[in-house]
C-alpha cells in the first residue's frame, strides 16, 4: 500500500447539535430521547423512541432515514395522529408504537442488517418544524474479504454484491472504526459502505505504509466506484433461530454441499461463520469448506495445536483447489 494515507477519525455528531457544531434549537413539542442510541441484533424488534410532550394544530410526524451510501434521507412513514402512511422498503415491518396519544415512536420488526444507521423522527408544523435523530445500532462483526480471483479485484458494485452474498453487508465506517478498537488489524485496502476506501492497524509495519506511521484506520478517501479495486470490509450480525456446525471428513467440495443437504442445511456462508464464532463462540480446529469455495475455521481460545496463532478469529486457508479430500465442512441451518 502506498505511504500517502489519512488517518481519519469521524466523531458522531450530537444529536442537539447542527452539523455547523452549533447547538440545535431547543425542542418545543418533542422530548428529548434519554439516548440516542438503540441497541438490538438482526431478527429482533426495536423501537426508535419519539414522544410529544404537547400536540399542536395540525401537525404531522415523519420519520425518515439517513442512507449513508447517498447522504439522503429515505421517508418511512408519516402520520397525522389519526392515520398513517408506510413508504419505502421498510414499509411492510415498521409500525408506530402508539403505546398513548403522545407517542410517535417508530416501531421495526426483524430487523435486517440493512436497518441499522440513523433515523429523525421530525414534527411538521408549518414554521415551527423540529426533529430528534436517533441511531439504530446492531451488534455484529466486521470482517475483510476477498474472492477467490484474489486482492484488489472489485469495484464498489462488485464488493458490495459479494458482502450480500456472503449474509453481510458493506460495513459503516463507525463499524469499521469500533472493530479497529476491538483488534482488527489488516492491511489490504477495502471499500465500505459510502464508497470510501480504508484499512484498520493496529501494529505498524513495513509492507502496510511503513514502521513510522501512527496506527488507526487509515483512509484513501472517496475513489471511482467503477474503476478502482479493492477488497471489502463487510458487517454482519447474530441470526436468531439458526446454527453454524461442523460436520467432520475428508470430503471435496461437492462431497462437502452434499453433506450438508443430507442432514437439511446449506453450506455455511462468510458472514454465517463469523457471526457463529462471535455471538456462538464456536471454536474448532478443523478447517471446513464454506459456500464460497474457501476454507475456514473459527477459533475463540488460541492454543499451540490449533494454528499456532496468538489472536481469536476466523481464519483461512484461501480458495484450494475444490478437488482436494483434506476438509470437512460447516453447515448452516434455520431452525
């Protein structure tokens, strides 16, 4: 990677705050949110909380969310206090909690991974309009990624097609920087989900910008999403009512497909394995096939005879050839 990088540090902006760093006006009919974050995990119910404290003249509340891909707001949903109208793709799982006559909160069933991000739940009326933004924040994983064609081979199209592919999404850069304060430390290049393009490090070395340069997530900007490559970092989360197991053999990788049909899974994907080994604790030695045709195992107490390596994670053993007997397999399955 080149020396030329930015270490950028993007602090959230408060939510009583305009993006100039002035102070927002004071709130007149709506209450401030005692947090202004919600934390849940994919599959759950959350609720976004927006509550009156008095009810003006013929007003109607909006919510909307922030899409950080194209910096525009998306309307959800809009209400008069009598009725509403759904909009948008979320449309079919968001309600208004409606738990009294004051309460506009914003209500979001089996929350996907593409939920997360920040919604406003504004008041309209007339000059008086006035907002509180909270952030839907899911728990999860970060985790790079690249194909089986190797490094630097896709587009943001292209990497934002494999993510999903993988039961994942393009991560955010708060996604990104909280899994650098966790340990991620990798020094390939990838994008994320605003088109930009980073790589979290820890410990500073040589063939990742030099010995001198401070950790951090270092930062090549904003690029052409159609013709520069790079590799991704995707974000995935918990999957309630599902199991990531390992079934044992030396199987190729259609022996390793069928395996797993023959017991009513699917091979496991990226994503699935991840976040197996993080909300699961799955910990196994043996590398496995995965969906994708690469071979992983997943460990979360590092010993001398599994690897011999110091860090937990899902680590790889790439793309081998899909004739090879050496593996089992990990399968994936609803229940």
């Amino acid at each position: 990677l080149s020396s030329l990088w930015l270490l950028v540090v993007r602090p959230a902006l408060s939510i009583f705050q305009s993006p100039t760093g002035t102070p927002a006006p004071q709130l007149q009919y709506l209450l401030e949110p005692l947090h202004s974050a919600v934390h849940t995990r994919r599959g759950a119910t959350a609720t976004l909380p927006c509550v009156l404290r008095a009810l003006p003249r013929n007003y109607r509340v909006k919510w909307s969310k922030v899409e950080p891909a194209n910096y525009r707001e998306s309307i959800i949903i809009i209400t008069n206090g009598l009725y509403h109208k759904n909009y948008g793709p979320l449309s079919p799982r968001v309600r208004l909690r409606r738990s009294h006559r004051y309460d506009a909160s914003l209500t979001i069933s089996h929350v996907a991974l593409e939920d997360e991000g920040r919604y406003r739940c504004q008041l309209v009326n007339g000059l008086e309009d006035e907002s509180v933004s909270l952030t839907l924040h899911l728990e999860g994983v970060v985790f790079p990624y690249q194909p089986s064609s190797g490094r630097y081979k896709l587009n943001y199209q292209d990497a934002k097609r494999a993510c999903e592919q993988q039961d994942s999404r393009l991560a955010t850069y708060q996604q990104l920087y909280k899994a650098w304060t966790e340990g991620l430390d990798w020094c390939n290049a990838g994008w994320i989900l605003d088109g930009t393009v980073h790589y979290p490090i820890i410990n500073s070395r040589e063939p990742c910008g030099g010995r001198l340069l401070l950790p951090g997530v270092r930062s090549y900007g904003a690029r052409d999403k159609q013709k520069d490559r790079f590799d991704a970092f995707c974000f995935t989360s918990a999957l309630q009512g599902s199991q990531v197991y390992f079934i044992r053999g030396h199987l190729n990788f259609k022996e390793a497909a069928q395996a797993c049909r023959n017991h009513g899974a699917a091979m496991a994907k990226v994503g699935q394995l991840y976040s197996a080994w993080k909300f699961s604790q799955l910990d196994r030695c043996d590398g496995g096939w995965l969906e994708d045709g690469s071979v992983r195992f997943p460990i979360t107490t590092p010993r001398q005879h599994c690897g011999g390596l110091p860090h937990p994670g899902v680590h790889s053993f790439g793309f081998p050839s899909k004739d090879r007997r050496i593996y089992g397999t990990y399968c994936f399955v609803e229940e």
